[in-house]
C-alpha cells in the first residue's frame, strides 16, 4: 500500500499568486487584464501552475461578445525554462446561472527542445462553478482531462478544485515488469487566503506505482502520492 508523503512549502518572497493582484481596464469594447494569477475560466484550470517561488505572470483580451485571447508564462525564464501558455475561445452565457465555453490553448517553449503542443477544451459554468473537459496532444502522448473548480459554490471563501488525466503513450515504455502504454493521474487541492497569505492544500496521485513510476510523465510533480502544503505571500 503507498502513503502520501506530506511536504511543507513555504515562500515569503514570491509571485506565487492564487487569489493574487490584476490589474484591469477597459478598452472600448475590450476589456484588458494583467496580473501574475491566471483570470480566464476554462483556460485557468489547464494552463500550467507555476512552482512557488517562480516569476510568472500574463494578459487577457476580451471582447464584449463573448470571444477572447492571452498568454500565460508559468516561468519566465529566471529560474527555469521560459514557457508561454497562448490561448484563445469562445464564453457565452445563457443566463446568470449557466453558460458555456470553447477554447485552444498552445503551449510553447522558446528557449528549450520540447515540442509545441495543443489543447482543446469546452465547459460549463453553473452557479459560479465550472465543470469542463480538455483533449490534448503532447509529442510523446495523449492526454484526456476532466477538471471542476467548486469555487462558486463553497462556504468560508475556501476553493476546490480536482482534476484527472489519462495519458496514453505513444511508444509503449518499458518497466522491470513489462509495458506501460497508458496511465492516469489526479488532484485534487483546496485553496484559501488567510492574513496575507494564499494557502493551498494539495494531494495527487497516479496509476503507477513501484517500479512502472519510471515510465511517468503526467501532471503531478511525482508519481506515488502526495500531500503538499504551500503558503505564498504576493510580492504585491
């Protein structure tokens, strides 16, 4: 049976930001945002978190008929390498208690070897939560999301929010016991600020367990399961 292993993360000093400053104005019929928190609905859930203590921020443009487009930067090259998150898509809604929205996100890596990818995504936001699926195709593998963000409907100003992933590999990967050509992995983490300070609770797990962890290259910073505590404080 694994066990989680519970990590402590601490940042004083960092543009880790889950509840953190945008700076917004509006422009005609455009409406701008610029902050180091990712704003956009759909798109929030599948862009890259950044790590605590990284440089990150981003833009979005939206228009009052419902189509937008931005960039988000989980790294901007400080302490790692640069990625930039570039997305575009569609929300409409249908009234004050539901509304859908479509989507494109393109992930790339200016100053590394990876290769580009892309990812579909389309949701529902129903009372303030939302709910939506995402298909994507990483050089490697590809990956089918399902993600929820139950912030709109939780007492206290907590967030909660979850997320699973099946990847299937395009070359099966071998492991001491054989083959691994498919996996899943999930999250699930629970948000909160509290005197300054944005807190966020997190567990994720895989499929994989022993020594097919080597054939692992999902979202989760490991394999086996985790529980990680982070506490940020903004910069600004």
């Amino acid at each position: 049976m694994r066990f989680p292993v519970a990590v402590l993360t601490t940042s004083l000093l960092t543009c880790s930001l889950a509840y953190g400053q945008v700076f917004q104005r509006e422009l005609g019929d455009f409406d701008l945002k610029l902050g180091t928190t990712s704003t956009r609905s759909m798109a929030q859930g599948l862009v890259t978190q950044s790590s605590t203590g990284s440089f990150h921020g981003g833009l979005d443009l939206s228009h009052a008929s419902g189509w937008y487009a931005g960039q988000w930067s989980p790294s901007a090259g400080v302490t790692s390498d640069l990625e930039i998150d570039s997305y575009m898509g569609f929300k409409h809604p249908f009234d004050q208690t539901l509304g859908y929205e479509v989507g494109l996100i393109h992930y790339s890596y200016p100053t590394a070897d990876t290769l580009d990818s892309q990812e579909f995504f389309g949701g529902l936001t129903v009372l303030g939560s939302r709910f939506g699926a995402a298909l994507s195709n990483d050089p490697d593998k590809l990956n089918s999301t399902l993600f929820a963000d139950l912030g709109g409907n939780v007492p206290f100003g907590i967030g909660i929010s979850a997320k699973y992933t099946t990847h299937q590999l395009n070359t099966p990967v071998s492991v001491d016991n054989g083959y691994v050509g498919s996996f899943s992995d999930w999250s699930l983490k629970i948000s909160r600020p509290w005197k300054g300070l944005d807190l966020d609770l997190i567990y994720s797990d895989s499929s994989l367990s022993g020594s097919s962890c080597s054939a692992y290259s999902g979202h989760n910073s490991q394999c086996d399961g985790l529980l990680t505590l982070k506490m940020a404080h903004p910069f600004y």
